[in-house]
C-alpha cells in the first residue's frame, strides 16, 4: 500500500473514531447527576415556568438523549458547539480564546522535552549502568514520577516568590495588557505586529509552565531513546562499523541515534497525551488562561456544552498529533505500512 | 551467598533496589499507620493552626491545626489501595476483554477494539476527570474513572498475546488433536503474559497513583476531612507561603510513584530480552 | 562524550537566554515602543488582582457580585447610593422624584444633557427602553425589576414608573446594575431587543459598554483579563485613574505574591493568614470592610428528609453545640456571629452580643431531652475549594464537623460541586448543608426570604403552615413603609427565627482586602465594593 493510500486510510479511521469520541462525551455528559438546568439559572428564575421552559428548548433538553446528540452533531458539523452555561458564551469562541493558549504551551514543553530526552537519552546508554547512567535514569523517572501540579506550585514558589527570576501569572504582564490579539497566538501575534518586546515577555511567561509540563514527557522520551539506542548498537551492522575503526561518537551519531528516533517518534504520539491532560492541573496554578484550564473548570461546574467541547477538541488535537507521528513513521519507516 | 545476590543487584541496579526500598517502607508505613501517627489524622487543634515544622510537629500544621506528618502516613491508606485496586480491575477487565476480542477475530475484534481506540484518544486525566466530575467526588468514584481510562492497553496487549499464539503451530495441533481452542489458548497464553503483564501493572501502578492524586487535587476525588494527598497539597494552594502543607504530601506521591516506576524499570530491563544482551 | 557535553552546555545556555530574555528589569529597560512608552508616563492605571465570577457586563444579564463594582462606573442609574451609605438613595440622572400617595407611582425628571460615550443623548426613552429590557429578557436580575408594571414618558427628561405593589425598597432597587441605562439605540443597531428569544446585542454587551459611565469598557476577555478606560467626557465625575487592568489570578496566595512584588496594585481574594503575613510589610495596606454575607449550618425541617435533625429541640441542640469563637477565628478579619438571619448593618439587626453562645453540657442535654443521648448520623451538603468573601465553606463544615462530634452527632460531608449542590439546596433535598447568602440587594427586606415559607425558608422545607404567626410577621414587614415600625416587625422575626428557625447562623465575615501604599482614597463598601470612582494614586 502506498504511502497516499495509509494516510487516507488513517484519516477515515480518524473519522470514525473521533465520531466515537463525540459519543462518549455526550454520554458521559449526559450521567451527571445533578440537573446542569436547574443549577445554572438564577435563583428566582428557576420559580419562572416559562424560563425554565424556554431553558429546556433551546438545550434541547426536552427531548431524548439520541436525539440530542444529532442535534449536537448537527450543529457539531456546522461550527456551532452550543453555548456554554457558565460564561454564556458560545463554546466555540471559548474554545477559540483558551486553544492557542494552550498550544503554545505545549508546543515549547515539547522542543524541551525532546531536546533534554535525547541529550540524557544518548549520554544513559552510551555510559550505560555507570554512575552517571543511573543518575540520569533517576532525574528521567523522577521527570514521570512527578506530581505535575505539586511541582507546578513549588517551582512557581521556588521561582517567582524567592528567587524571583520567573513571572507571576497569566501570558502576559500587566504592562503589556492592551495588546489585542488577532490570531489569538500570541507569539504569531507578537511577531506580526513587530512588538518583541511581547514576545519576549510571552516567552517569559511561558517557560516555568512548559518545564513543569515538559518532565514527565522528558522522562518517558529519555527511557525510550536510552533502550532503542541500546537496541540498535548491539546489532551487527555496528558493530562492523566499530570494528572498521570508526570513532565511536560518529557511531552513534550517524548510524545508531537515526535509527532510535524511530521508536522515539511512537512514544512521543503517546505522551503528547500526557503533555495536554497536564495543561489541566498546570494552568490553574500559573493562571494560564488555556484550554486545559477551561477543561476543569467546565467539568467542575457540570458545564456540559463546554465539557463536551474541551473534551473533543482536546481528543481531535491528541489524535491528529498522533496521525501525523504515524504518517511521519511511514515515510520514515516504509516497513510499517500494511 | 544471598547478601552477595543482593549486593550484585545493588550494584548493578541500584534504582531497582531503592524503588524497592521505598515501596517497603511506604507499605509498612501503611499497615501500621495507627501505630508511628503522632497524631490523629483528624484531630484538629486551631491555637496550632499554620504551625511551622518543629520538634512537635515534624511536618508542621495545616489550616485546621491537623498534625501534617500524621497525615501523610494515613494518606499511605487511601493512595496506595487504590491504586492497586485500579490496575487489578484494569488489568483483569482489559485482560479479558482483548483476549475475547483476540478470540473472535473478525468483525468483533474491529468493534471491540475501536471501543478501545476511542477511550485511548483522550489523555488519560482528561477523561477521568469527566467521568469523575460526572459522577460526584468519591474514592470509588474515582478509581472507577481511572478503569475506564485504564483497561484499554491492557486489552490491546492480550489481544495482541492472543492473536500471535491463535496461528502458532502447537496450538492448531492441539486443536486437531481434539482439544478445545480456547482452552489450549488459556494454557498457552496465560503463562505467556503473566511476565509483560507484571512489568506493566508495576510501571503503571505509579502512574494510577498519579492520576488518583491528581483527581485529588482537582476536588474530584476522596471526600474531606479525609487524608488524601492530592487534597492535601490542594489545601496549602490557597496559602502556599505555609509551604509546608503542600510540601510533604507532594513528596509522597512522587516517592511512591517513584518507586513503583524503578521497580517497573528494573522488571522491563531484565525481560526484555534485547537489552539482555551485553554489548 | 565531550561532544555531548558540549552540546548540552550548548543547550542549557539557550535555554538560560530565554530565560534570561524575560528578566523582568530588561522588560522595563528596554520596552522599545516610544509611544507606548510616553504614553504610559502620564496615564495612571492601576491593575488588580482578582478572581471574579463576571462573565457578562450586560446590565440585563450581569449578577454576579464582582460585576457590581464594574457596572456602577460604566453605567449611570436614575439614583445611587454615595460612599458607604446604602440608606439614602440619592439623585444621579434623576434630578429628583416624586412618588404618588398610594407609594405605587415614582417621578422622575432627568438632568438634561447627559451624553452616552456613543455621543448620543440620554433621554427617558432610554431609561424607559433599558428598564423594559432589563425586565423582559429573564436574565438572573430581571426579578428585581419584576414589579414594575408600566413605564411612561410624558416628555424627554421625565420618566413615571408605576409598581403592581408597594414596595418600600424599590428606590434601593433602583441603585443596582440591572437598572444601568442603556443607549437604546446603539443596542438596538447592535441586534438588542426586549424580549429573551430575539435578543442579540448580550456578546456585545461582554466586550463594550453602551453606557453614559465614568468608564468605557475596552477590552473583556473573560478568565484572563478586563481593561475600563476613564471617559473624559462624563457629565458629572472625573476619576484620577486612567485605566483599570483586572487581571484574573484565582489563588490567594499567587495575589499575595504579585501584591508584594508590585505585579498588581490590589488583592481581593486575600484569607485572613495572608492578612496577618502581609500585616508586616510596610509596602502593603490592609483594607477591612463588612459585609452584608452570612453563613449558617442549615437543618431541614421536613422529618423525612432531616431525621433528627428536623426537630426543633435537636435544631436548639445544634445551635449550642458550634464553637461560634473557633468558627470565627477560622473566618479570620474580625468575623463575628451575628444575632441570627439580619446581618449587622441592615435595620433592625438586633446586637450580637446578646446572641447564642457555645453550651456543650446543655447541647447534650437538650438531645437527651429529644431522645438521643448517643446522637445519631448525618450527611451535609459542602461546596469544596469555594471560599466567598474569605470563608471557606470546607474549612467551616470540618470545623462544625468537629464540634458535632463532641455531642455524638457524626457529620458525613458530602462534597458536591457547585451545581450539583445549589439543585439539592434549592429543592430542599439537603439533610443538612453550609449555606451562605449575600442579598441580592441592600435592604433588610432580603432576609425574610429566610422565614417559612419564602425562598430559603422552603430550601429547608419550611412552609408557611409550620409556622403562620412567624410567617404574618414577614408579610407586615414586607409593606410597611414607616422604617421604625418596621423595624420593630425585624426585631421580632430575628429573635423567634433564634428560637425556632432550622438554621445555625455562625458567621458574618469580614472581608479584607490589601493593596499597595500608593493607592490612595481606597473606598470599600459591601454594597459596591470599590469605588473606582474615588481611587487616586501617587
């Protein structure tokens, strides 16, 4: 099967997934106890038959749970996510406002963590089970070990409180808080607009949130890189290299690492999982106006258009991820298509 | 001669030897929490509230006055059980569910194993944080997010166990021989993954443990006033200058999980048989 | 292996410059923008730290207790109250008024001249359109303006407003944001109407005012930041502060942290530890204001639901069991029990000292009298991780937890997330629960929604038939215009609801506030909360 042919195929299977997807969220949504109607509207209007009724209509929660969801699905495939019962807000201009947040963020916790996983990854298994392996395995099982939010909430202690080398909170300092977004990115924002001195501080804001969200990520790419590197240098064909004389760290570097990305490739799909789902116990304590935060919030106040909105957008972004790690994995590897 | 055995693992391993180390002392620091607890873990004494740590209090106080290192040992018995009981359903449903899907084959296995795909597109603590928050806060509440999230690597490697031993040649002559499929694939298969099965429980268990905690600190998890880290450390958010409250039961959910994952680490090196090999 | 040293050397010294690029003297130093720069010299602004519950800056949708001090300076109202009064309304667009013989029509002439920030002028068709609306579209506030039953407009700048019923309170009323007058005509043009179906002008009500305010509302983006820009052309005020930046940070303790190292200027979430940690710090000031805010332990009454509980002996039992002095230690700021459901500040509020106060011998001996000398179990309603005005629902319901259990009673907390509880409170599922209740306006009036029959009286599934003598009292109070007859009718209700009201009313906070020493003329009343209007800085 041709390269063309595995993406289409892994495109419908997408599809259908994510149609799954969509279904469990509403019915997870839908086994909430209490009643998100009664909840969320005012105190004296709930005593207001005609509020409550006109409530109902336009949830569409007079009707039966099948029929809800295609009407979710209908207006799903039309943009329209429905509004979000906190912030009275369409979800999908919150979604649209908390998303770039988000994947800035995880986008430089992911060059951190594939940066430091290789680097701790090649130094592990070329000094493999001397001292300083053990000590680099210890920092990476650390790295996935590590309660995010509790580190989230000492570095931001350690850093900005006592040291003061990191920024309080938020994306941008308050200085800066008039420029208006158009992208919603801000660093594409700040760029376009010539204002450096925003994207630095963008940056500035960012980097204490992305080296907490980038630990466990780290430390799952280090173990992989360190065994598939292993893998890879006892096979035969290095072994001839090695035996012709070559230097050892050309070795490595030529023949071994290329070939260990491929695995790396595979487990960083995974824990980009890992790196989203922590956006939502590391954005509230940086204050981080994201998706990961606007995840929990909905989801602690029962918000259900907004929960099912975060939840798929959240699952379509994690799955996309790993479609392309996978197309990428093709090209690279041909073996694998079948 | 066994001193020597353990000295050589030490050396060769030493992470292995302290994950182990630690998970001892946390099991034991469970069992007998009653017993080294200075304090109740629920005994509150206000004049002591936001008590630095001292000789009296080791790990300090927290807002109700409530001894904090009283409470880190108590929360040994809600984190680490749960924990547990969340890989062995996990383990037990996914088990069986791959197996049955591995079995079947055919449209089954495509529809069985799609259920398994969709749960698997969402991060973990996305998903069981809405089932959690769907459900109401409960420890069982809690761990029964995490299944959901849980069970389906477990039945993707079974079904994977399954499917390379349902074409190998003993068992097609088994077969043919007159015993039943499955029942030559039950004795065949169980053995076979008990071992890729246990270094998945052990690398997982820390990670189960994360995740509970983490539902802790969202306020999805174990109802107060009950010691359970991932609430403790949400408690010292609102007054983390009191960094204590929020210090120690962080500590001990990164050393549990900790050393779960050393021990995890250790179990995968020594069966996989590729890094078997010396170089 | 140098080579990886070198590299990972190479590596860390990027990520150093990265974050070294955002120290935050280079930000200062090198802000380049001249403008912005210059510009930034002259304006003052001021930028607080606060974790609102906001999320709609439309007068007919907003109810949400932060937004009252935003809407009082982007909206003008007919009358309002001035610093910390909330007795005597006084004359803001209306000039003055009338109100007619049988207290059912109020008139009012209008101050002429008065431009919106659209430049348009104010007239009583605005006033008439926006109240309309305010009623019609159903939003949480639209019951405060439920009574009014037509508005007319003889000419321009008078505006008579007639009531279905008397009400003594509707002046107060009238101070609230749901009365901010609109321009009917730009809502119009930007999709508004009058009715709730075809409304559309409410997103665009979230993002810019339309009022004739001391502020324009610049920028809103909602969980992150809001930004009020002065208008310098209103009619009657000039605020000293240019620009007010609300910067959404949601921990006490990280708005503490941006207190003391000037990220923010001001901090309204602080709990009462972080009041005295920052009691030290010669850079800060400590703001202390009432509130109008109680908290109680709430009993059901319906015998069925409450058990034990339901019973008036038991009720008295748990009402001497709490350790009122703990409680409001806990409560921090000089909180203080006040005698029952009128908190201190409204008329009528009979004093706290003469209240209850903690009895263990006669707790137990009162559950004795009623049967249960060993106690009994029972579940109660908590909201976790909520904390309004400074009290910590969770902190109070372990708190209460423990002085239950010193007369037997085991108290199960059940946590439940907002919605899920606020639906158990207000059907009255509740065993028992820890309520609180800010009033949704300043009048004494409020709180008879606490007496049998009424909205929180029935929560506990106190009808009016358990008890109708206490519930007649409610309805004279209700009408009665002389301020000291009725509040002779509030005394009573106060003292027969201590006696035999399912609740155990333990705490009225005081919320304490600190900002930086440079702010000056910081006004904070538990009506509005801060006076934008009046904040100056050094």
């Amino acid at each position: 099967m041709g390269l063309f042919q595995y993406t289409v195929r892994r495109i419908l299977f997408l599809i259908m997934v994510l149609i799954g997807v969509t279904i469990a969220a509403f019915i997870i949504s839908n086994t909430v106890p209490g009643d998100p109607l009664v909840a969320n509207l005012g105190q004296t209007a709930m005593s207001d038959p005609e509020i409550v009724e006109r409530y109902e209509r336009r949830w569409g929660l007079d009707r039966s749970l099948p029929e809800q969801y295609l009407i979710y699905m209908s207006n799903l495939l039309q943009g329209d996510m429905g509004t979000s019962i906190r912030s009275q807000r369409p979800v999908i201009d919150d979604l649209k406002q908390y998303f770039p947040a988000t994947f800035e963020l995880a986008t430089l916790a992911t060059l951190l963590s594939i940066i430091f996983g290789l680097i701790f990854g090649i130094i592990s298994a070329v000094k493999r089970n001397k001292l300083i392996d053990h000590f680099v395995r210890a920092i990476s099982v650390t790295g996935i070990s590590m309660p995010a939010f509790w580190l989230a909430l000492m570095s931001l202690y350690l850093f900005y409180f006592l040291l003061d080398i990191a920024p309080g909170s938020g994306r941008l300092s308050a200085d800066f808080s008039g420029f208006s977004l158009q992208t919603g990115f801000l660093i594409i924002d700040s760029i376009s607009a010539g204002r450096f001195d925003i994207l630095k501080n963008a940056l500035y804001h960012m980097i204490l949130p992305a080296l907490v969200l980038a630990g466990a990520t780290m430390g799952i790419i280090t173990r992989t890189v360190r065994s598939s590197l292993l893998d890879v240098m006892s096979q035969d064909y290095l072994r001839t290299a090695r035996a012709k004389g070559l230097n050892e760290t050309v070795v490595i570097m030529k023949h071994a690492l290329l070939n260990a990305l491929i695995p790396t490739l595979t487990i960083f799909g995974l824990s980009y999982g890992n790196l989203l789902g922590g956006t939502v116990l590391v954005e509230s304590i940086f204050d981080y106006p994201g998706l990961g935060w606007y995840a929990y919030i909905s989801a602690t106040t029962l918000d259900f258009p907004a929960i099912m909105g975060a939840t798929i957008l959240i699952a379509l972004v994690y799955s996309v991820m790993n479609l392309l790690v996978d197309v990428t994995y093709g090209i690279i590897d041909p073996r694998v298509r079948y | 001669m066994k001193q020597s055995g353990i000295y050589k693992l030490a050396k060769k391993n030493p992470l292995a030897v302290i994950g182990i180390v630690t998970c001892v002392i946390w099991l034991i620091a469970a069992i007998i929490a009653p017993l080294i607890a200075p304090y109740g873990p629920f005994t509150q004494d206000l004049p002591m509230r936001y008590d630095s740590p001292s000789t009296e209090h080791i790990m300090g106080t927290d807002h109700l006055g409530r001894d904090v290192f009283s409470r880190v040992i108590w929360g040994a018995r809600i984190s680490i059980p749960a924990g547990v009981i969340v890989i062995v359903i996990s383990t037990l449903f996914g088990g069986l569910y791959g197996a049955i899907a591995g079995y079947m084959g055919k449209l089954t296995d495509e529809a069985m194993m799609r259920v398994a795909d969709v749960v698997m597109s969402f991060p973990p603590i996305i998903l069981a944080m809405a089932i959690a928050a769907a459900l109401g806060p409960s420890i069982m509440n809690a761990v029964f997010a995490i299944v959901i999230v849980w069970w389906p690597r477990y039945a993707r490697m079974m079904r994977g166990l399954v499917l390379s031993t349902k074409e190998a040649e003993y068992v097609s002559s088994a077969v043919a021989l007159g015993e039943k499929k499955a029942y030559v694939l039950l004795k065949t298969i169980v053995p076979n993954c008990v071992a890729p099965l246990l270094v998945m429980a052990s690398v997982d268990l820390g990670n189960a443990i994360l995740i509970f905690s983490g539902l802790g600190f969202l306020g999805l998890g174990v109802a107060p006033p009950a010691a359970e880290w991932g609430v403790m450390v949400a408690q010292g958010v609102a007054i983390f200058q009191y960094w204590w409250i929020s210090f120690f039961p962080g500590v001990a959910i990164l050393t549990v999980a900790m050393g779960f994952n050393f021990i995890g680490d250790a179990f995968r090196d020594m069966l996989d048989p590729r890094l078997r090999r010396q170089i | 292996m140098k080579k990886y040293f070198a590299l990972l050397v190479a590596i860390s010294f990027i990520f150093i410059l990265a974050v070294g690029c955002g120290d935050p003297e280079d930000i200062d130093t090198e802000a380049p923008d001249q403008e912005a720069e210059t510009e930034e010299v002259e304006d003052k602004q001021v930028v607080m730290g606060i974790n609102p519950e906001y999320n709609t800056f439309d007068p007919a949708h907003a109810y949400e207790k932060s937004a009252t001090m935003i809407m009082k300076v982007l909206y003008d109202n007919l009358v309002t109250f001035e610093g910390e009064d909330t007795v005597t309304p006084r004359p803001m667009v209306a000039e003055s008024w009338e109100i007619s013989e049988d207290n059912k029509t109020y008139t009012f002439d209008l101050q002429e001249g008065i431009e919106f920030t659209t430049g348009n002028t104010l007239t009583a068709e605005d006033v008439k359109w926006s109240f309309e609306r305010a009623r019609d579209l159903k939003g949480n506030p639209s019951f405060l303006a439920e009574n009014i039953k037509e508005i007319e407009t003889p000419d321009d700048y008078q505006v008579v407003i007639t009531l279905h019923e008397v009400d003594p309170s509707f002046l107060s009323k009238l101070t609230q944001s749901v009365f901010g007058i609109l321009d009917s005509q730009v809502v119009q043009e930007q999709g508004g109407t009058q009715d709730d179906e075809t409304d559309d002008a409410k997103s665009w009500l979230d993002n810019h005012s339309a009022g004739s305010g001391s502020y324009i509302l610049d920028k809103f983006v909602p969980n992150d930041e809001l930004i009020l820009v002065k208008n310098d052309d209103h009619w009657a005020t000039q605020p000293e502060i240019d620009r007010v930046v609300f910067r959404h940070v949601s921990e006490p303790s990280t708005q503490m942290m941006m207190l003391q190292k000037g990220d923010i200027d001001f901090a309204f979430d602080l709990d009462s530890e972080q009041i005295e940690m920052l009691k030290g710090d010669e850079n800060v000031e400590i703001l202390n204001s009432n509130t109008f805010s109680i908290f109680w332990f709430h009993m059901n009454m319906d015998p069925e639901i409450g058990g034990p509980v339901s019973e008036p002996k038991v009720q008295q039992a748990i009402r001497y069991a709490l350790d009122y002095d703990g409680l409001t230690d806990l409560a921090g700021n000089d909180a203080f029990t006040p005698y029952s459901i009128m908190p201190v500040g409204f008329l009528g509020a009979l004093d706290p000292e003469d209240g209850i106060e903690q009895d263990v011998e006669k707790a137990k001996q009162l559950l004795e009298e009623a049967g249960y000398p060993d106690g009994f179990e029972i579940e109660t309603g908590v909201i976790p991780g909520m904390a309004p005005d400074g009290v910590s629902f969770m902190t109070m319901a372990e708190k209460i937890q423990a002085d239950l259990a010193q007369v037997n009673i085991t108290m199960n907390i059940s946590q439940e997330e907002v919605s899920i509880y606020l639906e158990k409170y207000r059907s009255g599922e509740h065993q028992t629960n820890v309520s609180m209740w800010g009033p949704d306006f300043p009048d004494a009036l409020n709180q008879l929604a606490f007496l049998p029959g009424q909205t929180v009286g029935l929560r506990a599934n106190w009808t009016e038939e358990m008890n109708p003598e206490l519930a007649e009292l409610g309805h004279q109070a209700r009408t009665e215009v002389d301020d000291e007859a009725r509040k002779e009718l509030l005394e009573e209700i106060q003292r027969q609801v201590l006696e035999t009201g399912p609740y155990a009313v333990f705490v009225q906070p005081v919320r304490a506030l600190a900002h930086s020493n440079d702010l000056t003329h910081v006004l904070y009343t538990p009506a509005f909360q801060l006076d934008i209007l009046t904040l100056d800085r050094q």
